[in-house]
C-alpha cells in the first residue's frame, strides 16, 4: 500500500471495494469477507470495520485495523482515524495526530485541524491559525463558522470588508485571485446576521452579482428564515433563476398554504429563465399532496412545449409509474415515437420499468434485446435492473458479465446477492492502470478521470 494508490482508488472508486458495496456484504451477512479484506488494501473494508470495532468497545482493535493505511501518511487514513478517536472521547489524541499532517503543509489538514480544535474548545487559537488565509474561500468560510464560538466575530467582519471592492463585482469564477467579493459579502452577511443585524445583511447581499450557489440563494434563505414573507415575494419576482422563488413556495408549504405554494410555482415557470426546473418543482408539489394526476398533466404539457427533453421524460414516466399509471407512460412515448420515427437507448429504457409496472417484463426484454444498441454495456445496465427487479437475479449477472469492466459494481452487487463473493470480489478487484507518481510530496492533487 502506498497513499498516491489508495488515494486514486479511493477518488475514482475503480479496483476497490466501494463504499455502498461494503455496506451490501454487511448487510447480507457477510461480515468477515469485510473483516478479512480491511487487513488486505480495501481501504472502505477498513474503515467501515474499525467503526464497527469501536462501537462494540475494542478501540485498539479498530486502530490496529487502520494502522497500515495511517503509516503510509495518506490523508484521508489519518482524518478517518481522528473522527474516529473523537467520537470515542479522545479528542487530544486526535489533535496531535492532526497536527502533525498540518504543520507537514498538507492542503486538506489545516481546515480540518482548525475544526477540530474549535470543538474542543479552542476557538481562539483556530481562528488565530486561520487568520493569514482569509483569501483561501475555504478556509474563510471556516474561519467565519469558528468566528462565532471563539467570540471574534468583528475581527473576522473587518477581514473580509477589506476585501470588498467598492465598485467591482465578479461576473465569473475566474475574474479575480483570492476570495471572490461575491463570496465575501455573504461571509460578512453570515456574521451580520447572527449578530441580530438583518437589515444589514440584507443590504449586503442585495449588492452580489452571483445570488445562487449550488442552487440555493442565500438572500432567499435568510428572509424565509427571518418570517419575512412580503420581501421574499418581492425578491423572487426580480430574481430570474427561480431559486428565490423555490423557497417562497418551500415556506408556504411549510406553513400548509399548498395553493399559494402552487401559485407562486405557476408564476415563476412562466416568467423565471428556469422554466423546466419551475414546473418540475410544481408537479413533485402537486404528487406530494396527493394530486398526482394533476402533477402528470403538469409534466406531460412540459414535455410537449420542450421538445420531449430526455430528463424531462424521466419525471413524467417516473411520475406515471409512482401514481400507478405506467400505461399513460407508455402511451406517451408510443406516441413521440410514432413522430420521431426512431427511439435511442436513451429514450426506450425509459420504457422498461414502465412495462415492468404492467407485468410485461418478457415483452420488455424482447424489445431490448432487438433494439440496435441492446448490447451495449449502458444497456446491459438498464437491462439487468428490470431482470433483478423481476426476480430474475441470475440472469442479470449473465447479462453484465460480458460488460463487467463498465458495469463492476452492478454485477458485483447482484453477485453478492447470490452469495457468489469470491465472484463479486473478482469483479470488482481487476487490474486498473496505476495512477502516475506525483512530485507533490505524498499526497495527490491530481483529478480522479
């Protein structure tokens, strides 16, 4: 074992047991192929079983079982085993181990160590260690969360007011070197609002060209969060992503006005530039509530305006399947076949949990087998999923295995099934080309494809 090994197989999850498998061998009883394998590379295997080890009391069990992975100084290995002695009351043991990796330079360990010392109750010393790497956007947002505990909430404000530009705004990720003023207003607006200054908060983000991250708005979540409906309803009516608007309806929801809910998603799928995502929101509302009919119309009317998008097809079908009615699925693709004239793969699979819903899996079967790209590896997936689903477990492996190389972790999942482990391992343990060595001490900044 070397960490630039583990930790390309840990990223990319090829030639390695991963995670959601390790928990399939446990829950199939299967306990001491995962025992054996965490004292033989499977770095998932091992993990797993030193939780498992320090639940049941035998803590220096469990540290042995990691021991191999922490000699060979990979990150991941050394904070695995410091929440692992956190949680088992030995905090100042994982702080030293940490410390170490810190003070090495390692580019993950600072944030971590910083952490860790503030639930400890040093706050003032991770804050006082963060301070000089304002400008890295990780280590600030972790420096405003410590902030609050170690009672230095304006030394943190002041930090980032002094990198707010008064005039500029970035209108891209790469415009400018450090903390982005974007992301520094809505550190500062963080602090603004625990401190009880919500006007000012509000103030502060209103000034952002970027108002969304990862979907979520931030301005948005703090006014729904503050009970200040009125000014949110006046947000989400200029806020053109939709995401304000999301979250008035979330709050309506909440408060179980579901027909305002529904309006404001009406409102927003005809005016916002996320019309789609808008109407989807309105028919996983309308299903919710037990409106399901309504909810397939809602889709149907917008698979029709945008030209029958594949994803857009995947919530209709699956809502047709979910409201038991898996014919009304069918005939809608039936028909958008009959006017394309053709059906890729990536629209017919659509078609097989659908006729599965109807006990038609013979004839689902027989028209995958027939349809040109049958035997391609991405069909053997879908394939072997409706074989599975009917029970038919033995004949899904048969349909993977000559794809097993894309399809590893299907085919072992449904061999671990049969009780085939040795088959299962196998399958998931071929030979995957070694990453190149890195000149960057011994851990790996190189992407995982």
């Amino acid at each position: 074992m070397d960490a630039v090994d583990l930790d390309y197989r840990a990223r990319t999850q090829t030639g390695c047991i991963p995670p959601h498998l390790v928990s399939r061998f446990l829950e199939r009883g299967h306990a001491a192929e995962v025992e054996w394998w965490s004292g033989h590379g499977e770095w998932f295997c091992a993990r797993e079983w030193a939780r498992l080890l320090g639940e049941q009391g035998t803590q220096a069990e469990a540290l042995e079982v990691l021991t191999p992975y922490l000699t060979t100084g990979w990150w991941q290995a050394i904070r695995a085993t410091a929440e692992l002695l956190e949680s088992w009351g030995r905090a100042d043991e994982a702080i030293v181990l940490t410390r170490a990796r810190m003070e090495a330079g390692h580019p993950l360990a600072l944030e971590f160590y910083a952490r860790l010392l503030t639930r400890h109750g040093c706050g003032d010393e991770a804050f006082t260690l963060l301070q000089p790497y304002i400008d890295d956007w990780s280590l600030a947002a972790a420096l405003v969360d410590i902030a609050e505990e170690a009672g230095r909430d304006e030394e943190a404000a002041e930090l980032l007011v002094a990198r707010i530009p008064g005039e500029h705004r970035c209108d891209t990720p790469w415009c400018c070197r450090g903390l982005a003023p974007d992301m520094a207003i809505g550190l500062l607006a963080t602090i603004r609002e625990r401190q009880g200054r919500i006007d000012e908060a509000i103030a502060l983000l209103r000034t952002r060209n970027v108002t969304s991250v990862n979907g979520r708005d931030q301005l948005a979540d703090l006014l729904a969060r503050h009970d200040r409906p009125d000014q949110l309803r006046a947000y989400a009516a200029t806020e053109v992503l939709g995401h304000a608007a999301r979250r008035l309806a979330e709050l309506l929801e909440e408060r179980g006005d579901v027909e305002a809910a529904i309006a404001v998603y009406r409102q927003a799928s005809d005016s916002t530039a996320c019309r789609a995502n808008m109407t989807v929101q309105l028919a996983h509302l309308l299903a919710r509530h037990h409106r399901g009919d309504e909810a397939i119309e809602v889709m149907r009317g917008l698979a029709d305006a945008s030209g029958a998008e594949d994803w857009i097809l995947h919530v209709l079908c699956t809502l047709c399947t979910d409201q038991g009615r898996p014919e009304d699925g069918l005939a809608y693709l039936d028909a958008l076949k009959e006017r394309r004239g053709e059906e890729e793969w990536d629209l017919f699979w659509l078609r097989l949990p659908l006729m599965a819903a109807c006990d038609r899996v013979d004839v689902a079967l027989e028209q995958a087998w027939a349809h040109p790209e049958g035997d391609t590896s991405y069909a053997a997936r879908h394939i072997a999923e409706l074989l599975a689903g009917a029970g038919r477990t033995g004949e899904a492996v048969t349909v993977l295995r000559p794809h097993a190389p894309a399809n590893s972790h299907d085919l072992a999942a449904y061999l671990i099934d049969l009780g085939r482990i040795d088959e299962a391992i196998a399958a998931l343990r071929q030979d995957q080309p070694r990453p190149p060595q890195v000149s960057r001490g011994d851990w790996s900044e190189e992407p995982p494809f």
